[in-house]
C-alpha cells in the first residue's frame, strides 16, 4: 500500500472510499471537501443530521452508495473538538479509514483528515496517519496453512492524504515517509515477537542483528560471554538446548553527534521460569519476554533510514530460560560482568540477570550520555499500571520526563514510579552481595533497584518495565491481539529530539 500527499484533486482519478472528518459538532469545512460535497445529490450535511451523527471522538459513519455521481463510498469520523484533537486522535482516525477500505475491499482513498487544524505541523500529521494506516493493516500469518482472508484479500493499493498548499504537501510527504520507516520498525519488532519460540533461539536474535544494514554489529555466542565473565546472563540459559548470546550494535550519524545513547533489551526468548517454574498458563505468553530486544532490534533498523545526529548503542541480552539438567537452581550464587554476586534465589526473576550483564557491559566499554533499558520484567508493572501503560524508574528526572514527553506525541503512555531505595533492604544476602529479588511488595520498583547496581552511580539511566503493553490481549486502534512493538516510536521520537 502506497501512502502519497497533494494539494489537488484530479478530476481524472476515481476513489472507492472518501473520508471526511466531522469536527466541531460539523461536517469538515474546505474547499476541497466542498468540491466533494457539490458532487452530490443529496446535500451531505443534511443527511448527518438526519441520521443524528454528532461526531463524537472515534464515532464514524459509513455512507455507501450515496450517489453514483461522486463515484466512491463516504466514510465520516469523529474527531471531537478540533481544540482537543491530538496526533493519537488522528492515528485512531486514520486506521478506521485503513481498516474501512480494507473491509469494503476498496483500491484507493481519499482522505482529508491532514486538513482538520491541530496544534501541530503538516509533517507531523502525515508521520501519524502514515503510521496508523499501515500498523493497522499489519498481520502475522507466517505460519497459516490456509490464509483466513482468502477470500478477503487486501485490495488496497494506495491512500491519497490531501494539503492545503504545496508547502504543507511537500511537509506532509515528509511526514508519510517518516512515517512509513517507523511502522516498518514497529512490523519488524511484532514479527519478532509474534515468532513462535521453537522457531526463535537467542541465536536467531544475532542473526536478525546481522541482518541490519547501517549499523555495526558484534555477536558473542555462549562461550564468550562466560570466557569474559557475563555470569549473570550464562546461568539464565545454562538449562536449555540453546545457548544465550549477547549482541552489541552500533549506529554512527554522518554528521557530529549531538549525544550518545544507549539501548538496552532484554531478550529471553522463551521463559518457562526455569526450575522455579510458571503455571501452565502463564507460560502460553512467554515467547513475549524477548519484546525489549525486538523493540531494540527495530529502533536499530529505523535509525540509518532516519540518520537523526545522534549516536546509538544497541544491547541485546538473549537466553531461553528453561529447567533442564544444567540450569541453575534456586540458592546458585553468580558473578555479574562488573564483578557482583548474586544469590539466585527465584529462577524465574531472570531477565534481571540477563540486563546486569549487558549494563555492566556497556557501563565498562562504552561512555554515554544517557542509558535506556526496555524489559517485560515484571507481572506487578501490569498490577500497577494495566496493560496499556509502561513504567519509567530512573536516577535523571530531565531523561525520565523527555522520554514521557515523546511518549505522549506518540501514543504510547508512560508513568514514572518512585526509585525508593529504602527497598533496598529486601535484596540482602548472607552468601553474596545480593539477592536476585527484594521483599514481597513493590515487585516493579525492587527490580529496578537491583538493575541499578549495575550501572554507574553518576549514569542518566531510565528502566522501561514494558511487561504490560507489550502485547495486545485485544484488539487496540491500530495493533492487531499480539506483539506491539511498544517503545520502537517512542525512542526514535526521543533520539529525534535530543
């Protein structure tokens, strides 16, 4: 499907689907739409209002067959108070218009929602729909027999978002493009998540890895994470047929950097709880618990096409942690890369183990400015927060909030929880320096605590516990039930603005 911007509409072109956005308690008014409108028998406003449409946010209506003059169905959508009407409000919007031409088997679209004025630029407004409609479409059938929508198959081929002017066109096109990189990030990361776990060793992560042009890319394979002392993260796999592996990537702008980054991801490809088992049910899901490596992995694959001026460091830490012969047990002491030992007490907190490595690792080798890591670590996240909301803890309050801020302008919502270092108390060991868990309450914020240990006491760090909304266990606006790809956008947005 092909996403392009104008400022005209061809009297040429046919559309199957024209979508019109109802603002303000009435019909969108433009010129353009005005032109659309004049081509009907009957007057468009007047039906709304015979219908009782009162464009409530997200509300739409589908006129089919209104008049054969104007040659495509109308698709209305309710956006509220344009005073309110935020780039979320759009994205929601233009995936109903996706998801509507798809179901009506429609090939082209028109659409004038890029005209509704909102606190923000034309460049923008075209990344958001351009993101919606596309992620809203994304679908994993890899492994189908036989496709459930044959018969249905997507006949879109192409949107056409209209601009005022051609300024705001040749903005606007920006903003498709943008926006069509980052979904590719995001389809790119739900993949990952979305493979089943028999078909996603933690070397299939490296390979992935490998795989990304316009960055640098180091993979260490088991024996030599445990010849240079990542303990943590070779007694998380030391149970399975697979062996964990930690990569390191690097992305390098042509222009001066204006900062250093580094992302971390925790990637346990499958995670049974090892000897400390799950119950059969809470094991259905596990093939998640690698979504911060995807998220990662899908960052690293968005920024050589976006070449923002900022300087990237990627970690993966990858293991399946699973209860074989050789796994570790439950009062097992190991020894972090930055020389910790830690008294393995639940084997089923184990991406934690895996994280100590890889920020122990880039906290040794590498200076930077700012260190985000990105983890489904803990089941008390989604207690607290749900599953649409990501919990941010970190030692820099300016990172913490401009992260939040990017968060916002791309729909992905995050909320701080307090980095209380009174818990602290929970982690005492008699055998070792620590205790791979705290006390019984606070789960989300005692696992950042021990994360902290790894990292430089003077670091900007931020955890991202995104064990919530790194699935979809219903259909959301624009993601399918399965892997969201959450943070991909978010941290592409940060990395932009830095």
């Amino acid at each position: 499907m092909k996403l392009k911007a104008e400022s005209q509409i061809s009297k040429r072109r046919q559309f199957d689907l024209i979508a019109i956005p109802f603002v303000d308690n009435k019909l969108f008014s433009h010129s353009l739409v005005d032109s659309i409108n004049k081509k009907l028998s009957l007057d468009l406003k007047k039906l709304l209002k015979r219908l009782d449409f009162k464009g409530e946010e997200g509300k739409t209506e589908m006129i089919a067959g209104l008049d054969a003059a104007a040659g495509a169905d109308i698709l209305v959508l309710g956006l509220g108070k344009s005073s309110e009407c935020k780039l979320e409000n759009l994205r929601q919007a233009a995936a109903a218009v996706a998801k509507t031409a798809k179901s009506r088997q429609a090939k082209s679209v028109l659409s004038f929602l890029s005209l509704v004025k909102i606190k923000n630029s034309a460049q923008e407004m075209g990344q958001a729909i351009a993101e919606a409609s596309h992620l809203s479409l994304y679908k994993f059938d890899k492994y189908r027999g036989k496709k459930p929508e044959a018969s249905k198959k997507n006949k879109l081929q192409e949107i056409t978002v209209m601009a005022s002017s051609p300024k705001d066109k040749s903005q606007l096109q920006a903003g498709i493009r943008l926006g069509e990189y980052l979904s590719e990030g995001v389809a790119f990361s739900r993949d990952l998540v979305n493979t089943p776990p028999n078909q996603k060793a933690p070397e299939v992560l490296g390979r992935e890895a490998k795989k990304i042009k316009g960055v640098t890319t180091r993979v260490f394979d088991h024996k030599k994470i445990k010849s240079i002392g990542m303990g943590a993260l070779y007694g998380v796999g030391m149970g399975s047929n697979n062996p964990p592996v930690f990569v390191e990537m690097h992305y390098k702008p042509k222009k001066k950097a204006k900062k250093c980054v580094a992302i971390v991801g925790k990637g346990i490809t499958f995670d049974s709880g090892g000897l400390s088992l799950k119950p059969p049910k809470a094991q259905e899901t596990m093939k998640d618990d690698m979504a911060g490596a995807a998220a990662v992995l899908g960052i690293m694959k968005v920024l050589p096409r976006i070449q923002p001026a900022v300087e990237v460091y990627g970690y993966v830490a990858s293991a399946e942690n699973m209860p074989g012969g050789r796994a570790q047990r439950p009062g097992d002491v190991v020894k972090a890369y930055n020389g910790k030992t830690i008294e393995v007490m639940n084997t089923d907190a184990e991406g934690r183990l895996a994280l100590a490595d890889a920020l122990s690792y880039l906290t040794r080798h590498r200076k930077v400015d700012y260190i985000i890591d990105m983890a489904t670590l803990t089941g008390a996240a989604m207690v607290a927060l749900g599953d649409r909301i990501t919990a941010a803890l970190g030692t820099d309050e300016s990172l913490t909030q401009k992260v939040i801020q990017a968060g916002k302008k791309t729909g992905e919502k995050i909320w701080e929880l307090p980095l209380e270092e009174e818990y602290w108390e929970g982690f005492k060991s008699e055998v070792a320096d620590m205790k791979n868990i705290g006390a019984m309450w606070g789960g989300t914020i005692n696992a950042a605590l021990f994360l902290k240990q790894f990292v430089d006491k003077k670091a900007k760090w931020l955890h991202l516990d995104i064990a919530g909304p790194s699935r979809a266990y219903k259909p959301w606006p624009y993601c399918p039930p399965g892997g969201t790809g959450i943070m991909v956008r978010t941290l592409v947005q940060f990395l932009e603005e830095l």
